[in-house]
C-alpha cells in the first residue's frame, strides 16, 4: 500500500521506500533457497528456474527503486521494467513450478521419474536462452531486429514447455 500510496499522490520516493520493504521481505523469504543452493546446485529445470525466477524479482525491484528516486516518474521509464519482471520473474517462476508440480501429480513412483525426466529434457539450453536473451535484450543502444531476434529465442524457450510437457503424458 505504500508503493500504492506513493505512487497516486506523485512522491516517487515514498514508492521507492515501499519498494525497499517489499524488497527486504523477499529477501526474508529467499534466505532458505540461498542455503539450498549453497549445498546443491540447481539441476533440473524446474530448480533453475525458479531460483533464476528469484534474481530477476530482485533485479526488478532494484530497477523500480532506481527508477523511481532517480526520476522522473513517466510512463516511458516505468514501461521498461514490464520485461524483466514478467519474462524473468512472472513468466519464469510459473513455468518452473509447473514443470515441478505436473509430474509429481501423475501418481508417484516410476510415473512421477518418467515425468520428471521429460519435464528436464533441454533443461540448461532453455534456462541460459531465457536468462541470456534476457540480459542481452535489456542492453542500451540495440537495434530493433537484434531485439526481436532475441525475443524470439526466448519465447521460443518459453514455448518448449508445452511440446515437452505433452511429451510427459501429463
């Protein structure tokens, strides 16, 4: 409500001090994930993604309090920060979790292994295309059709998941 309230009554850095809490609280949530990894690297598609899913919510909302002190508060600047949060967070973190999520439902046993298995196939190529073309898609100064070559690498990566996951049975 603070990033609300700063927002409607134009005191960018009452939303930047919102952002900041919001911020402090994922980092409260996250602190167990940093453990786990720190004992075992991600290594499934569904693990990288979702940690990858995490630094792209804190890349995010490190963009959108930079964005809001450094000012000014436009449309056009706000606008620039909808690629990281939905492709690399929203977008991430769903397809992550249901890579996890739909094979553990199948049943159990060699069922869930056999889903799991197909639900990895590609696993590193998908997780560096989405992460990589990400990155290189927010540098300043590209031209417009390494953006939309880059783009497509990722929704192709994206798009995996529907073929992969049919292949799984589920």
């Amino acid at each position: 409500s603070v990033i609300c309230g700063g927002a409607l009554s134009d005191r960018p850095a009452i939303a930047a001090v919102g952002v900041a809490v919001y911020a402090i609280g994922w980092i409260v949530v996250a602190a167990p994930f940093v453990k786990a990894i720190a004992r075992r690297l991600p290594d499934t598609y569904a693990s990288a993604s979702i940690v990858a899913a995490l630094l792209w919510l804190f890349v995010s909302l490190a963009l959108y309090g930079d964005t809001l002190i450094s000012g000014p508060f436009v449309v056009e600047r706000i606008t620039l920060l909808t690629v990281p949060f939905l492709a690399g967070f929203a977008g991430q973190l769903l397809i992550g979790v249901m890579s996890h999520l739909l094979p553990t439902m199948m049943g159990g046993g060699q069922i869930t292994a056999a889903g799991s298995a197909q639900m990895n196939r590609w696993w590193l190529w998908r997780v560096l295309v989405i992460n990589g073309g990400l990155m290189l898609w927010l540098l300043p100064d590209l031209d417009s059709w390494v953006k939309v070559a880059l783009s497509s690498l990722v929704m192709l990566a994206y798009i995996m998941f529907f073929p992969i996951m049919m292949s799984a049975g589920i």
